[in-house]
C-alpha cells in the first residue's frame, strides 16, 4: 500500500503515518489514536479501526485477533447545541 492512502479519514492520517508509528514502537491501537488520531473522528473508528488494527497485525508479526481495538466513548446522551453554547433556559 502507498504511504499516501488515507486510512482515517476523518482525521486525515494516511498508511505511511501509521506505518511510521509502529517503527517508532506504539503497537497497539490505543497507543496510535492518542498520537495520531486515527479513530477519534465522527464515526469513532467505525470506519478506521480494524484497517488499523490490521496493519498493526501485518507490521508486528501478530495476529489481527491478538490486536485489541480502541476504546470507544460516546457521549452518554445527546446534548443539544444552545446548552454548550450556555442557552440554559430549556
Ligand atoms: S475514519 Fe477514523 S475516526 Fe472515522
């Protein structure tokens, strides 16, 4: 795969980026989404986190099972945006 294919598209972090992070020794998921990013976007890791999960696996000689995928952390319950704001009326 090309260093320039994006692999986390909502944070933009691209094969090459992730490669380089695992040479420099984070190999695990959690490790990659606290330097890099990757899968701390809109969608969470939907759409990253196994592609990573397999290019740790690929890169480090280990199985995909072994690899453990990130954490996720949804907000508990929808907040609309006028509290955030300080709209407090509601
Ligand atoms: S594609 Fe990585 S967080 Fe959405």
């Amino acid at each position: 795969m090309k260093d320039d294919v994006v692999i986390c598209r909502c944070e933009d972090v691209t094969y090459g980026e992730i490669v380089r992070a695992i040479e420099s020794g984070l190999t695990t998921t959690e490790e990659l989404k606290r330097v890099l990013r990757c899968g701390m976007g809109p969608c969470q890791g939907r759409t990253c986190s196994r592609l990573i999960a397999r290019i740790i696996a690929e890169k480090t000689g280990r199985d995909i099972e072994e690899v453990a995928y990130p954490v996720v952390r949804p907000p508990t319950r929808p907040t609309e945006i006028g509290i955030l704001a300080g709209d407090d009326e509601k």
